[in-house]
C-alpha cells in the first residue's frame, strides 16, 4: 500500500472542504451547538474525518510493525536489546550483589529471638538417697523446672579479623571487573555478529536484485526472439535457449528469496526482536565500502594488552592468585565478638503476660577466637592445588598474547587480500558487463548464437556474484580488524 498516496489523496479531499466551511465551522464549534451543523455538512465532516481516523491507525499500526536500521544503528539496538548482552549485564548486577553479600560478613550482625516453651511432662533426674538421708543404693526421682518458661533476648556480634574475608573482599571487587570485561566482550561480538549478518542480507539483497533485473532483460529477449521465430527468422533453439536461462533464473530468485527470508530471521534474533516485525535496512553494501579507509585501518597500531579477551584473562589470572591467598590466610586465626541480652520467664501457670511476674536477665560478652591446627593435610593440598591453577592462569595469559597477536596479524593481512580481491573483481565485472552487452546486440542481430548470449550472461552473473562477496569480504576484514583493535 502506498502510504504517501494516501496521505496526499485525503488531504486533497479535506483541505478545500475545510477552507469552504472555515468560518462556519468555527462559529458553530465554538457556539458548542455541533447538532446544528446542517445535515450535508454533518455527514461531510463525519466521513471525511472517520477515514482521516482510519488512514492514520493503519499508517501507525504498519510503522509499529516496521524497524528501518543502518548498521550502525543495528548495532547499537542490538548492545540494547541482544539475549546474550542483556544476561551479560545481569551478570554485572549479579557481581555487585554478591561483592554487596561479602562485604556484609564483616559488617555488625544483631539479631533478636523469642522463645515459648510447655513441658507436657517435666524432665526427670535420678538423686542418691543418701544424699537426703535415705539407705545407701536407693535413687530418688526429682522433677526439676517449671512447665511454663518463656525468653527473649538481643544478641549481636562484630567480625574482628578474618584472612578469608579480606581477600574475599578484593575477589568480590576483581570478579564485578571481571563480569563487566565479559559484557564489553560480549557487546563486541554482538557488534561483530550483527555486522556480519548485515552484510549477508544486503549480499542477498543485492544478488536478488540483479538476477531479477537479468530475469526482466531475459525475459523481453525471449519475448523478441520468440516474435522473431514465428516470422521464421530465428531458429527454434534459440528460443529454447533463453527459455532454459529464464528457468534457470527463477530457481535461482527462489532459492535467494528463501536465503533472504531465513537472513532476516536470523537478524531479528540477534537484534532481539519479534519474527513478525519487519526489519528494513537502509544501506546498501557501496555505502558500507565507501565508509572504509583500508590504509588508516592497517596504519593503526595494535597492542594486545589493550584487547579485551587479553585483559579478561589477565583478571582470571588475578583472581586465581587471590584463590592462592585465599588458602594461604586459611592458616590464620580468626576473631569475633559477641554479646547477648536476654530476659527469662518460668511460670507454674501460663501468665507469660502478666507484668507483675518477675523475669530474670542474662546478660553475656565475650571474644571468640577460631584458629584451625590440623584438618588431615586438607588445607595443604588446597594451596598447592590453588598455586597450579594460578600457574596455569598465567600460562594461558601469556599464550593469549601471543594468539592474539597472530590473529591481528591474519586479520591485517585478511584486509590487505580482501581489498586487491575486490578491485580486481570490480574490473572483472565490468568487463563482462560489456562482453554480455556486446553479444547481446551481436545476438539480436543474428551474429551471435543464443548459447554465446548464455554463456556471456552467466559470466556476468558469476562476476557480479564474485563482486558482490569481495565487498563483503571486505566488510568483515574490517569488522573483524575493529573488533581486535577495540578496547573499554
């Protein structure tokens, strides 16, 4: 539906009504005596402004439904809206809570009970007779306690000195980086992905385009040679010859419609929208390559301690020798104190209430140390477990450097292949441009055969296809190139 036609067509409608009744309709609005507009009017302005209504809901309705990007902005709606970022960014949230849940271990801890208790059967204790004046070897059975008791009471305590703690404040702090390094990592591969997907549905696009455009050309060259046949001009093989290439054409439209529709749907996944929404992007793949200095890109200079997957493995290296502190300070004692008010009731009836019955304090402080001597060689193993797992760390950091070098360097010599590829290609198409245009003319004038015009017509094809991937392979050099020079 066009839109923009309909929006010129009602308001051409409306406007000169509006204009004509100006004055009237104004002076009856503001009278606020609308029933006295005449009938005519009435259902002029009734009608005309139930379409006017009904235009703008299908308009907004259909804009609701439709997203136009630039990669860019694709981009930067994915890093909003992605799967992958969004758990990302939970995750940070996730880190700072737990640091948060660290931290309050060391923190004062006051806590208040209350406490009702009903002996249906009072415990009972065994006494020597002899100790109350009865024979030797006789036990005198004594019920000890009241049935009713209640208490209730305050306690608090206060961390003092924990090795554990400390180094675990620091972890929660390096693993809150850690989470947030990841995310960064993750939006640049979304960034990288998205780019790459992009480039994949203008390809598409793009091929479409063309290979619809030599379908309409095919298809009015069939319908000439078929003219001319039927005069007994042209032989019948020709015309069964651009028959084939027109089949051959459509198979190949459908099968790039199919290529295009699951593209698309791959893009709305990574870009976290509804299959049903339309997504329209408003670039093609010359205005991406035209946005490309290859030669300020290779000039720029690369350090991998800058690279993101570098310094998450530097902080995964941290962390593994806080782990090693961690064990080590495991040796140490611990220390708290505590203290605990608390007010005690012991009733031979339930009057737990009753305010003029007596209660009975307990008040306690007192310093707590914890110190672990021997747990069967456990804490030594773990240490030196801990100190591999570090060396490891390390290991795999020293590793990344150099792999991540090498991948720059790839990707540096990736661009540089690339970019000749799509020159030379670009030559290459233009030059069976006009070899397919020149046997074009030869054909329609009988000094071609229609296999040299199909033979010339594929090549074309295959040249604007080899076009078409050198620029995105170009695209993704550069995307890949980005994404290794990029850094928080």
């Amino acid at each position: 539906m066009d839109f923009t036609k309909g929006t010129w067509s009602w308001t051409a409608r409306i406007r000169p009504f509006l204009n004509e009744n100006k004055r009237r309709l104004k002076r009856v609005f503001v009278a606020g005596s609308f029933n006295k507009i005449p009938a005519r009017l009435h259902a002029r302005v009734s009608l005309s402004l139930i379409a006017l209504a009904l235009f703008i809901t299908t308009n907004s309705s259909a804009q609701e439904n439709k997203l136009t990007f630039s990669i860019k902005k694709a981009q930067n709606y994915a890093v909003e809206h992605n799967y992958d970022v969004r758990n990302a960014k939970l995750a940070i949230k996730v880190a700072d809570k737990q640091r948060w849940e660290v931290t309050a271990a060391g923190l004062p801890h006051i806590e208040a009970s209350a406490q009702y208790m009903k002996y249906i059967d009072l415990p009972t204790q065994l006494i020597k007779g002899e100790a109350f004046g009865g024979p030797p070897g006789t036990l005198i059975e004594a019920n000890f306690g009241l049935p009713h008791n209640a208490n209730y009471g305050v306690s608090f305590s206060q961390l003092i000195f924990s090795g554990s703690y400390l180094v675990g404040l620091r972890a929660s702090g390096i693993y809150k980086k850690l989470s947030q390094q990841s995310a960064f990592a993750t939006e640049q591969d979304v960034r990288e992905t998205v780019a790459q997907t992009c480039y994949l549905v203008l390809t598409v696009e793009e091929n479409r385009r063309i290979l619809q455009q030599s379908y309409e050309n095919i298809k009015k060259t069939h319908a000439e040679i078929s003219a001319m046949f039927r005069e007994g001009f042209v032989e019948e093989t020709d015309v069964k010859q651009l028959q084939i290439a027109l089949s051959d054409l459509e198979n190949n439209i459908f099968t790039l419609d199919q290529q295009r529709e699951i593209s698309y749907q791959l893009l709305k996944m990574q870009l976290g929208i509804e299959f049903s929404t339309e997504v329209v992007l408003s670039e093609n793949l010359t205005d991406q390559l035209k946005k490309i200095n290859v030669e300020s890109r290779l000039e720029k200079k690369f350090h991998p301690e800058d690279n993101i997957t570098f310094q998450l493995l530097q902080t995964r290296e941290k962390l593994a020798g806080l782990n090693v502190k961690n064990e080590l300070v495991g040796f140490l004692p611990s220390l708290a104190a505590f203290a605990q008010r608390s007010q005690n009731a012991m009733r031979l009836e339930f009057n737990i209430f009753d305010g003029n019955e007596k209660w009975y304090p307990t008040t306690v402080v007192g310093v707590q140390m914890s110190w672990p001597i021997f747990s069967g060689g456990a804490k030594i193993f773990r240490t030196q477990k801990a100190r591999a797992e570090h060396q490891q760390a390390s290991i795999q950091r020293q590793q990344a450097e150099q792999g991540i070098q090498l991948q720059y360097n790839q990707a540096r010599l990736s661009m540089e292949s690339a970019y000749k590829k799509f020159q030379n290609s670009q030559q290459s198409r233009n030059l069976a441009k006009d070899i397919y245009d020149i046997h074009l003319i030869k054909f329609k004038e009988g000094l071609a055969s229609s296999l040299d015009l199909t033979q010339s017509h594929n090549q074309y094809l295959q040249s604007e296809s080899a076009y078409l991937a050198s620029i995105s392979e170009v695209l993704n050099a550069q995307n890949t190139l980005d994404k290794l020079l990029s850094h928080e």
